[in-house]
C-alpha cells in the first residue's frame, strides 16, 4: 500500500518545508493577535480570523498526520514480516 508519509517527511524536514512551516506559525501568531483585538460584535472578522487560522494549521496537521500513518504502516508490515 502507498503512503506518501515518507515523502512528505523528507518535504517537511527539507529547507522549503522548514520555511512553510515557520512562515505558518509566524502568520498564526499574528492572526492570534489580531483575534485578540476584533471586538465580539465584529462576528464577520472573527470568523475570518479563525478561519485563517485554522486553515495555516490544518495544512500541517494532514501533513504530520501522513507522515505519522506511514510510519504505522511501516511499523505493522515489519511486524508482518513483510
């Protein structure tokens, strides 16, 4: 069965993913704290917020997530003896 984990890791551990990955947190921090200052009634712009947020996250959330799913696999068809 393919997993691209072990490709994704390589991605994520080479210079571009190093970069993507701290230019995400960077931009989740800034977000943050632009969150922080939106009044409550700014519904629109607090969804906005979030959104952006969670969209920085989630990209690198699936990404570990491939790369942990591959590592299970590699683990379970060792222990198969394949």
């Amino acid at each position: 069965m393919y997993t691209p984990g072990e490709e994704i890791q390589k991605f994520l551990e080479s210079e571009v993913g190093t970069f993507l990955r701290e230019r995400a947190s960077k931009e989740i921090a800034e977000l943050l704290l632009l969150l922080e200052r939106v009044p409550p009634e700014e519904s629109g712009n607090v969804r906005k917020l979030q959104n952006d947020i969670w969209r920085r996250r989630a990209v690198f959330e699936w990404l570990d997530e491939a790369v942990e799913e591959a590592k299970k696999a590699k683990i379970s068809m060792a222990g198969l003896g394949v």
